[in-house]
C-alpha cells in the first residue's frame, strides 16, 4: 500500500509540474504540422512573458485564432473588436481604459509566419485576415516589435 501511496504521489507531482510548465513552453503549445494555426503572444512590458497556444483547424480570421488558442480578448469601447485592446485582461483598465485606439507606443501589434519563418507585420486587422492552415499568428504589446521569439516549427 505505502509503494502504491508512493507511485500515485510521484505521479500527481510529476503531472502538476506538466500542467504549470506547460504555459510557459513556447513549443509545447504549438499545433503539430497542419493541424490549425500557432498563436503567440509576447506580453512585453506588461509582464506574463511569451504564451503560444492552438487553435485547431481553419480558422477564418485571426481574431477567431487568438480566441480559439484559449486567449481572451477584449476590444476598445469605440471600435470593439476590430481593434484589440486588452489580451488575456493585459493591459489593465488602469493601463488603457481601452477607450479609442491605444498610443502608438502601447498597443497589440499583429503579426503573421510560418513555422520556423520570420515575421511579417500585418497590414490587415485580426477580424479583416484570414490565416491558412498551418500558419503562425503573432501578437506582442509595445510599440509596434516583433515577437520575442521565432515562429514555433
């Protein structure tokens, strides 16, 4: 019984540390090849780090990708979604009531790759873009860089 109590332990500390490790493995989270479209997003200067989710499947916009990579998403009061303002509750209310448009020097920049490519500022809104199958999506918080990391492969 004290083997068996043992064993079990081990495997819950073993399975705890996956899930709270897990967040923070930028290639853990990718989508296997073809599979649905790689989220990043680099939380910059308001802390959190870099998260990369999933989101299965084709997605039609690249709004519907942020959300369905499990981030959640909140617009301004002006434009609503066509503009994203906070992700995953950052920056705060404090921050940027989110209002109109944030400052050049404090906004979501949007950014798209391909697996293991570079990245390429986008010239089209998050709900205005569609992402292929297959492709990596990035956000980053500033004024106006480029993910901290590469495009997951």
């Amino acid at each position: 019984m004290k083997r068996w109590f043992s064993a079990l332990l081990a495997s819950l500390v073993v399975t705890g540390a996956l899930v709270v490790a897990s967040p923070q493995s930028a290639s853990a989270a990718a989508c296997s090849p073809g599979t649905g479209v790689t989220v990043v997003v680099d939380f910059g200067p308001l802390g959190g780090g870099v998260v990369v989710g999933c989101r299965l499947g084709d997605p039609s916009t690249g709004l519907q990708a942020l959300q369905g990579a499990g981030f959640t998403v909140a617009g301004t009061q002006r434009w609503g979604l066509a503009f994203v303002c906070r992700i995953n509750g950052k920056p705060t209310v404090a921050q940027d009531p989110c209002v109109n448009t944030p400052p050049v020097t404090a906004y979501w920049s949007y950014w798209h790759a391909t697996p293991g490519g570079t990245w390429s500022y986008s010239t089209v809104g998050a709900s205005g873009y569609n992402p292929a199958q297959g492709t990596v999506e990035g956000w980053r918080y500033g004024s106006g860089q480029q993910p901290s990391i590469a495009p997951p492969v």
